[in-house]
C-alpha cells in the first residue's frame, strides 16, 4: 500500500508540475501561482499543500523540471557517440523541436536571479555537475581530433548554447522559419568547433 500511495504523489507531482510549465509557457512564470495550477489540475489549493509548502518551493521544482527535462533529452541523442554531423542534427532537434516550446521558460529563468536563492542553485549544480553530456561530447571529440577547436569545452558549448538561444530571440523578431534558424545555427556550430580557441 504504500508503494501506491509513492506511485499517486509522484504521478500527481508530474501533474503539477506540468501544468506550471504550461502556465509558465504561455503566460510567463511570474504568473505560475497555487490558484492558477490548482484551477489547471482541478484540485484545491490547500491541496497542493501536499507537494509544495508555497509558490516558492514550486518555481524551484519548476526550474528544476525543466533543467531536467533538457538535461535528459540532450543525454538520449548523444547516447551512441555520434559524428558531427549526427551530432549537430540530434542537437538541433532538441534545441530547436524537443526543447522550443520551453525557449521562452529558458529565457525568464535567467530573470529569476538564481544566485539570491540558495537552495535553487544547489538544485541545479545537482543536475548538471559531472553530467553535462554535450561538454563531455566535446571533450570526447578533442580527444580524438574529430574537431579542430582546442580550446575550453565549456566556453564552446556556452557559445553553441548562447547561439542558439540568441538567433531563437532574433528568429521572433524577424519571423524566421525553425528550418532556416536551425540552418543557420549548425552552420555557425560548424565554425565555432573548426576554427581555433580564440574565436570562442
């Protein structure tokens, strides 16, 4: 029985959870409160209570949940040790087709002020320390001369990263298609891993 009872909060947990990423998505995070979600899942407000003791606790797990969420996706494509070009591709899709309906959540964590909040920050080095698989594919990469950028695995995926993210912005104001943007992304990805360190 209470194998069950595990089984029903984790379930209800994702419930929650989901909705707040909806909630997030369409009308922005700052508008992610107990009311909204209650009202979203069709339970009480004092239910939700039961999994989060207030709007804070939830914004954390909601970051958490979409830290993790990339975090599992970008694992899975890159679980066979691809070549660039599969790389860039399986890449592609989780940043620009998995991962684009969480494109603007992204955008307003960095607005969240992360580092005031401890226990927040502790939660996301908890995911992604020792684990970042597109830093270990680069790594891997270097290792054995498949790219010609030697420099800081870090600094090259917080360029692949920061790239995609920015033409994603641009792509809105100009109406971009996600074909063309994604072009546009592998073929700059291209350069920065082939040219030396100081481009990046």
């Amino acid at each position: 029985m209470p194998r069950i009872n595990t089984e029903y909060r984790g379930d209800a947990k994702r419930k929650i959870l989901t909705a707040a990423l909806m909630v997030g998505e369409t009308k922005g995070i700052e508008t992610v409160t107990l009311e909204e979600i209650s009202q979203r899942v069709g339970v009480t407000k004092s239910a939700l209570y039961a999994y989060f003791e207030n709007r804070d606790a939830l914004i954390r797990e909601l970051v958490v949940e979409i830290f993790s969420r990339f975090q599992s996706d970008v694992g899975d494509a890159f679980a066979d040790d691809p070549d660039m070009p599969v790389m860039l591709e399986r890449l592609g899709t989780v940043l620009f087709t998995g991962q684009i309906k969480y494109a603007s959540l992204f955008a307003q964590i960095t607005k969240l002020n992360i580092s005031s909040d401890p226990l927040l920050r502790e939660m996301i080095s908890d995911i992604t320390q020792g684990s970042d698989i597109i830093v270990e594919q680069i790594s891997h990469m270097q290792d054995q001369g498949r790219i010609t950028n030697k420099g800081d695995p870090d600094e090259i995926v917080a360029a692949i990263i920061a790239f995609a993210i920015g033409i994603k912005v641009l792509a809105s104001f100009k109406g971009w298609d996600v074909d063309r943007v994604r072009q546009m992304w592998e073929n700059s990805v291209q350069l920065i891993v082939s040219h030396p360190s100081e481009c990046v």
